[in-house]
C-alpha cells in the first residue's frame, strides 16, 4: 500500500467526509446498479465517515458472517479459531516452481548497525559486493539513499571502492560512485560506506521510516544499488506524495544489529534473528529489502503456516486482533502458496504501526493501529483485507518485483485480486461483502497501467492501479476461464521470481495460456495497450 504526504493526508479526512457523505445519499435514493458486473451488490453497505485517512476507508457492514471466536491469546500459539473449511485451488499443473537465482549471482549487503533506541540514532558500516552482471562495461554505480531525501538525517563519514577511498556525489536520493577502472562484465566491485541515521519523527511524510513515541522502524534505510537499464541509465524513479518509487534488484542480505541501549527493545525484522554476544544476526537471501522495527512494548505471537513461521508483532491491548491477524496472514500464506507458488522465504513477520495504512516490505509489512483499534470480530474489516493484501504482496513486489512507480498495478492489481481468491476460498460468503466494500464502494474509474505520477490524486491512483486492475483481472479470468487464468498466474510467477517483471512479460506470458480474444478488455481497462 502506498503511504501519502502530510499535506494530502491532512485534507484526506474532509475529502473522505464529504464523499462518504455523497455516497450515503446515493445509497439511499437507489440501489447501485450493477448489470454489468458479475458480482451483484448485496443489500446497502452503510458507509460512514472514515474516521482515519487510508488508502481503505473503513466501512463498518452488517456482519452475516458467522463471527470468529475469540482465540485463547498464548505467546507463541497458533490462533485456536477455525474459518470456514474449503479445499484450497488446486489449478492444473504448475510449471516448475524454481527458485531464484543462486546467491551467487546476487549483490552482497553485510550490514553492522548500532543502533541508540533513545537518542534515535543508528550509526552503520556496510559493504556491499556488487557483480556486475549488466553485461556492459559500468564505469560507475548509482545507489539510492530514501533517507537522504531528508534534511539532517543520512550523515555520510566515508566511502571505499575496493577499500580506497572513494569518488562520488550524493543529491537527494542519487548516491553516484565513480568506480575509476571501470567494472567488467562478470567482475564485483566491493563498496564499503560507514554513515549515521539521524531517525526523524515518523509520520505519513516519512513513510513510517523513522521514530515514534513507543517505535523506531528502519525501512529503505540503507544505501543500495538500484536496478540498471542499460546504456547508462539506472532505475531510481523520483518520489511522489502517493504510491512507491523504489525498485529492487535480488540481494542477500547479512545484518548484525546492536543497541546501545541498557535495555534492548523487541526487535521485529524481516528474517528471524540468532541472538548471540548482545548482536541480533540476520542471514536474508534472495530477497528485496531488510527491514526492521523495534519497540520495548511489542508483544508477539507466533503461527506456523505449514512450515513457514509467521510473527505477530503487536501492542498489549490488541492481543485479540493480533491473534486474528496471525490466522489471517496464516490462512493467505496456505492459499497463495497453492495457488501462485511457493512462499519466497522461511518466515513472515506482522508489525503493528502507528502509520496509518498497510505497507509491504520484505520478509515483514505493517498493519495500522487503527485497523486493530476497529477490529470488529469478523473477516469483514480492513484489518482482515490489509493483512491479506499485505501478505499477497510477498508474491506480488516480494517474489516477483516491478517498477512500482512506472507499473504499479503489476503487484499492486495481483494484490488486491488476491483479496479476492483468499475470500473465495477462504470466507466465500463474506465474497460480495468484500467486492462492495473494497471496489464498487469506490465506483473506480482510471486506466489501470497509470503511473504513480499519472493520477491527479491518491483517490485516483488507488482506484485505476488497484481496483480498476482487480476488475481487470477478474473480467480476465471469467473471458479465459479459471484454468488458464491460473495456469498463467503460476507461470507468471515461476518464470519472473526473482526478477523485475514488465507488463511485457505479463503480457507475453498471458498469451502462451490462451487463444481467447480480450483485445476489448486491454481498449477498456489500459492506455497503452
Ligand atoms: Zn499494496
């Protein structure tokens, strides 16, 4: 989920407000006509005022799903409530589910990271190894810092190139390093860097990347190099106040991270840490990012999801929301891995948040404390759809990567489509709860392929890249038929993981599963295509 700038978020409420307000009206003159869709509306979905700015405005519905039971909340336990029984998908057969790329292939991040929970400093040696496997002959790397795109916070103190010093240039988020006898193909440069974080306060305008009053979250904090074109250019797309802008190349990924704090806090991070000599150590390959949230108050609750450990990571008094988001990530975890492919990695880390939306990251993503705060029982929520969005992007950003400011409808479509399958098989009457709540709520217009830069709002993009491109993908599936549709998502996924997909690709590997005509749904739903 994309996070959004303070400004916007400040005019969100009132925007939300109002309409809300226009939509109630409309609710009330006259059902939504649906004709054309294949999901009818069910009776009226009360809408009111979100009470929170987010990217899933919260609508509370009348709750004909049978509700969950309380679970029994035990450290380390796996939620004891049962959802409804169905068989998982079982598509036809899958093409060889391969792993990524060998670690070899991949740069190499070694990490060591102090950091002063207090003072809200992290100080950090790093080095990175970086095989050059462009193919062209580089005479120097762009690395994007996040952190630099702020004032006061990213302190560089020194910069090697194979352990001498080092020539470069760092505005805003371009660090440049002029690598002086330029790298060959098939030759690693070794690039070392020690630096300070200055954590800002978080909010919305900081993507929760830095310190709150009872959190500290390390996101996009370290310099990386960012995917290469080709002919010179690399990939590091500007900011904007809505959707995300990074695109991550594979890595392996070894953090060493100390406190210097009497009393370390709890620490939640995108691979399980050993704890050895008062050093948390993280082994994390093939993966997008290393992301880590500590807190003194977290409490945690753990799930298995069939060999995959899952950690809740929560605040004390939502322990009972906690527990329903560890099955809910559990239950995502099961079906997405039979119906898309295995999961990337050996774990799954859930971090409560005070920012205010869901966000991926690797390994780990985030639920807003609002969403726990409104947690209702039921699957019928923004706690229950987020969690399940935020776990499908494990797949869809994690496992197979896009440019999420120039296509972000390749992740951020499949994610909201995989809402869809997980109440399909999971919750199948809460189905046409989930497609009034999420998408018709919205009536979305938009083109699905628009950029993050393209929409003239957050409201916009939300509706074109996410809920223009679930519809996209669901008039898809009902043109080819759900044995091509799979057959082609699971293919998509074996053949891009561990890459950065294109819409090309997706395209490309659309029409080797089906000879169906769908020309008018690309006239409809895209710009370019
Ligand atoms: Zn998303």
């Amino acid at each position: 989920m994309p996070a959004m700038n303070r400004a916007f978020a400040s005019v969100l409420p009132l925007l939300i407000f109002h309409l809300s307000s226009l939509l109630l009206a409309s609710c009330l003159a006259a059902p939504i006509s649906t004709s054309t869709d294949p999901h009818p509306l069910e009776a009226y979905v009360f809408v009111t005022a979100n009470p929170q700015a987010t990217a899933t405005p919260f609508q509370p519905s009348p709750n004909t799903e049978t509700p969950i039971p309380s679970p029994t909340i035990e450290p380390s336990a796996t939620a004891t409530f049962t959802p409804v029984p169905t068989n998982p998908p079982s598509p036809t057969a899958r093409p060889t589910d391969a792993p990524p790329p060998i670690s070899g292939d991949n740069p190499q991040y070694t990490i060591s990271a102090l950091m002063d929970y207090a003072n809200h400093t992290v100080t950090v040696s790093q080095v990175i190894l970086y095989p050059n496997q462009t193919g062209e002959t580089l005479s120097s790397l762009v690395l994007g810092v996040n952190p630099n795109l702020w004032t006061g916070v990213f302190s560089i103190y020194s910069l090697t190139v194979n352990d001498a010093p080092g020539d470069y240039t760092l505005s805003g988020q371009w660090l440049t390093v002029n690598l002086g006898p330029a790298l060959q193909p098939g030759q690693t440069v070794k690039i070392g860097l020690t630096y300070q974080l200055n954590l800002p306060y978080s909010s919305t305008r900081h993507e929760n990347f830095g310190y709150t009053w009872r959190q500290a979250t390390l996101i996009d904090w370290y310099p990386f190099v960012v995917p290469y074109a080709g002919n010179g250019a690399w990939v590091l797309r500007d900011p904007h106040p809505y959707g995300e802008n990074l695109v991550y190349p594979l890595a392996d990924f070894r953090v060493n991270l100390t406190f210097a704090d009497s009393a370390p806090p709890v620490v939640a991070a995108s691979a399980p840490a050993r704890y050895e000599n008062g050093a948390f150590l993280y082994d994390f390959p093939n993966a997008r990012n290393f992301t880590i949230s500590v807190s003194p108050l977290f409490l945690v609750q753990t799930a298995d999801a069939d060999g995959i450990t899952i950690y809740s990571y929560y605040f004390a008094e939502h322990a009972a929301a906690a527990a329903h988001v560890l099955e809910m990530t559990r239950l995502a975890i099961m079906t997405f891995s039979s119906v898309y492919g295995s999961y990337p990695h050996t774990a799954l880390s859930v971090v409560e948040t005070d920012l205010n939306d869901g966000l991926e990251a690797d390994g780990l993503y985030f639920l807003a404390s609002n969403f726990y705060n409104a947690f209702d029982g039921t699957v019928r929520n923004n706690l229950s759809v987020i969690a399940v969005h935020e776990t499908a992007h494990q797949w869809w950003y994690g496992g197979v990567a896009n440019d999420q400011a120039n296509e972000p409808w390749l992740d951020e479509s499949l994610c909201t489509y995989s809402e869809r399958i997980f109440y399909e098989y999971n919750y199948p009457g809460s189905l046409n709860w989930w497609w009034n709540f999420r998408i018709y709520y919205y009536n979305p217009t938009g083109y699905v392929d628009w950029r993050i830069y393209d929409t003239g709002s957050f409201r916009a993009y939300v509706n074109a890249a996410y809920f223009q491109g679930a519809k996209f993908l669901e008039g898809l599936r009902s043109r080819i038929g759900d044995a091509a549709f799979y057959a082609f998502i699971q293919d998509y996924y074996a053949r891009n993981r561990g890459r950065i997909a294109t819409a090309n690709d997706f395209f490309t590997i659309l029409a080797e599963h089906t000879s169906v005509d769908y020309s008018d749904l690309l006239g409809s739903y895209f710009t370019y295509r």
